[in-house]
C-alpha cells in the first residue's frame, strides 16, 4: 500500500482547478436543499448550514487524488472535508466524499 504524500504546488493549482467547482456545488447544494434525505438529516442537521472552507491540502495516493478542506458550518467550525478523484480520469467525477468532524461523530 502505498503512502499519502502532499503534490506539488503546481500540482496541486491543476487540481484545485476542477476540484473547488466540485466542492462549491456539492456545498451549494446542501444550503440549498438540493440533496438527498440522507445528507440532508446526517450533515445539514448537525452542522447547519455551510458558510465557507479554506487551506485545501491536495495529496496522491496511488491512483487518486485527494482535496482536503478545512470548512466551517453554522454550528461548527474545523470539519474536516475530503474529495477523492481518479488521477486519470478527464471527466474529473467525484469518486468519494467524506465530512470528519467531532459533531458528527458523537
């Protein structure tokens, strides 16, 4: 398995070019509703809504790359957001998201 390890600051500005647009819409998306119950009832009514994010750290792992954002929301600030994309893959899908917060795990 092979270790996490932070890409290079051009690297990481190629990235950051497709994947903020991602985290903007997703993020969007839950201010406005526009998501599934389960989002809706899992982040929404824990952390209320979302208010901003900054200091992406972009690191590679194998086959993927990784964005991770340090966000704020309504009622708690530091959760932890994690977009996961294929390395290769143009199209610049979305293969994982995860939100990490001490909210969210009590």
């Amino acid at each position: 398995m092979s270790l996490e390890t932070v890409v290079s600051d051009e690297e990481k500005a190629e990235v950051l070019a497709y994947a903020d647009p991602v985290a903007d819409n997703i993020l969007q998306g839950f201010d406005e509703s526009n998501y599934t119950m389960y989002y809706r009832e899992f982040v929404t009514s824990r952390l209320g809504v979302y208010v901003s994010r900054d200091n992406p750290v972009v690191t590679e792992r194998g086959e993927y790359i990784t964005v991770t954002y340090r966000a704020e929301f309504e009622r708690e600030d530091g959760v932890n957001l994690r977009f996961v994309f294929q390395k290769d893959d143009e199209s610049h899908r979305l293969h994982g998201l995860w939100f990490n917060s001490p909210m969210l795990r009590s």
